[in-house]
C-alpha cells in the first residue's frame, strides 16, 4: 500500500535538504540507486553514495563510504536504496547519527511501518514508497 504526503509536504522536504546519503548506491548505470543518484547530483544536491562492497572507491566522481557512521558530515536526508529485510537496521544507524537527519526516505515499494514509527518518535520526518528522483521532478523542476 503506498503511503499518503501532501505535495507542500514533499516540496518543502527536497527544498530544504543539501545533503543526501544515498544507501545502497550502485555504480551500474543500469541501476535505479546509480540513476536517481545522478539525477539529484544534477539537480544541485551533495549526494553521497553509502555501500560497503563499494566502500573507499567512488561512485559518479563521489567518495563511497561502507556505513553512514562512516560519512563526515552532517546528512540531511537518508535516501534508501536496500531490501525490505534491511530497513530496520539502515533506519536504526541513521537514528544513532548525531546530529540525526531531518528525513529518512524509502525509496518505491519500500514500507517498514514499525522502523518509520521509530524515526517519528525520534523527531524525524519519514516518507515510504516514494522515490527522491520522481517526486523532484514532479515538484521542484516543473515549477516554472
């Protein structure tokens, strides 16, 4: 079942965020984490790419790290690239980074109920089943 967000809601997320952890990142063009990376790189976002069998190599021309702990900078935003049974966990680590990110997002046909409800509790905004790359542009790069 796909999740609900008003429009404003999804908006004013990808307009307020910079910086965006993408977990799961792929350096297969084929693959849907390597071309919504690249999209939201040329959209203006600091996109960096989280995968630890790609870890200290690079993905489109960015530094890779194995865990978001590992990522020096503050994240705005943790973009979800990684099977259901994963989610928990990536969403667990996101909720130990201080300062915490201000969304985590699951990309299409991922839903964890009881891992977003966790993230609420903590203060952090979560959308499911929604992807960065189609609601960007959807919201963002057709305004005119």
């Amino acid at each position: 079942m796909s999740e609900t967000y008003a429009d404003d809601e999804l908006r004013s997320i990808l307009e307020r965020t910079r910086i965006i952890a993408l977990v799961g990142a792929s350096p297969k063009p084929r693959r849907p984490a390597n071309s919504v990376m690249g999209y939201l790189l040329g959209a203006g976002y600091r996109v960096i790419p989280v995968n630890p069998r790609h870890a200290r190599g690079e993905i489109l021309g960015q530094p890779v790290y194995a865990s978001l702990a590992e990522v020096p900078e503050a994240i705005d935003l943790v973009d979800i690239f990684r099977r259901r049974d994963a989610l928990a966990g990536v969403v667990d680590e996101a909720l130990g980074l201080r300062p915490k990110p201000a969304v985590i997002w699951m990309q299409l046909g991922l839903i964890d109920e009881v891992a977003a409800a966790r993230a609420r509790a903590a203060g952090v905004t979560v959308v499911m089943d929604r992807c960065t790359m189609v609601e960007h542009r959807r919201l963002i790069s057709r305004q005119g």
